[in-house]
C-alpha cells in the first residue's frame, strides 16, 4: 500500500497496488500546470486508488476537451488528472507520493516539445510525442 497528500495535507489518498512505470512528460501542458520543466505521473487503477480525506477540497480543470486535471483547492498541489475515455485509470502526479518508490520502468514522453532550457540527462527511453 502507497500513501500521499498535497503540500497542506488536506487532501490524502492511498494507492493498493505498486508502481512499476512512470512516465515524464515535456509537452506544454504539464510544463504549464507544473509550473516545471515537465511532469511526473504514473497510471493507476482507478479502483486502486482511494481518497482518505479531503474530497471537498479536490477541484478539477478541464485542460482538454476530454482531460480533467485534479488539484488541491487549498494549496494547489496537482494530485491526478484522468481522461473521459478511460475511467479504469488516472494518471497519478508522483511527487505527492509519501511512501518511496523506486519504479522499473522510466521513460520520457512528448520529447519532441520539452523546454528548451532543459537537457535530459539520463538513458530512460524518449518519445518525441505519445509511444
């Protein structure tokens, strides 16, 4: 069992599963709600994935037509963001894991439009756009 919360712990969760790939992500859209050269998520079973408190103050952002981006209302820690499309899963934000994790798996997606202050530094697998 993995546990997280956003930066006020007014929002927690628990994860009954193990994570096994995450995913970093250059495109303009995660660099814009990260406020970072890119984001960090993994995909999670939505039935694996349980919010313990907070509920009230989870809000949402359509940042697609079919995207909505979860955050904190309070202190506005992204904490998942989940397609219309496919309701099995959500696309968990790592960083607001609390238990430590050390996937398998690592790669870079949407290479191809990452900020062109950043260099990758590392031998993870890259795709210029979605593999």
């Amino acid at each position: 069992m993995l546990k997280g919360s956003c930066l006020c712990g007014g929002v927690s969760y628990q994860i009954d599963d193990q994570i096994e790939e995450i995913f970093f992500c250059h495109c303009s859209k995660c660099r814009k709600a990260t406020g970072s050269a890119f984001n960090t998520a993994t995909p999670v079973k939505t039935e694996r994935f349980t919010l313990l408190t907070g509920k009230d103050k989870l809000k949402s952002f359509y940042s697609s037509e079919s995207a909505q981006r979860f955050f904190c209302s309070d202190c506005g820690s992204p904490i998942y963001s989940a397609r219309d499309g496919q309701p099995e899963f959500i696309r968990l934000r790592v960083g607001t894991l609390d238990t430590p994790i050390n996937p398998a798996h690592k790669t870079h997606i949407f290479t191809g439009s990452k900020a062109e202050w950043f260099d990758l530094c590392d031998d993870n697998p890259q795709f210029e756009e979605r593999p």
